[in-house]
C-alpha cells in the first residue's frame, strides 16, 4: 500500500511541476481593495492552500459543534 501512495505522490507531483512550468503567464487578481499579480501557479497553489484551510475550519467547527450536542449533561 506505501508503494502505491508514494507513485500517486510522484504523479501528483508531477503533474503540479508540470503544470507550474507550463504556466508562468502573470495574471491580476482582484478582491475589494486588493491587486495581486503573479504567475498562474502560484496564485493557483494560495488559493489551493486558502481552501484547506477554510475547509479544515469548517470541518473543525461542525466537529466541535457535533461533539458538544451529543454529549450527555452533567448531573
């Protein structure tokens, strides 16, 4: 099983590297007041990173809010 997770890593790798290289155009981002320029890729790579965590604080939340409901009251 670590074989075949370290091979979908390297093709998942791979395929990011290939994807940065393939795109390096700049481009403008436009969010209320902010202006960001930057290369394809890494802008992709930050919005990737600001999904996990907004999906990682989402998923903690209903976790938390899942956990206290079902907990039973003290008597």
């Amino acid at each position: 099983m670590r074989y075949v997770q370290g091979v979908l890593l390297l093709i998942f790798l791979g395929a990011i590297g290939l994807f940065a290289i393939q795109n390096t155009e700049a481009i403008t981002v436009d969010f209320a007041k902010w202006r960001v320029t930057g290369p394809v890729a890494l802008l992709a790579i930050v919005a990737y990173l600001l999904g996990m965590l907004s999906g990682w604080t989402v998923v903690s939340y209903f976790s938390r809010s899942l956990r206290r409901v079902s907990e039973r009251p003290v008597e």
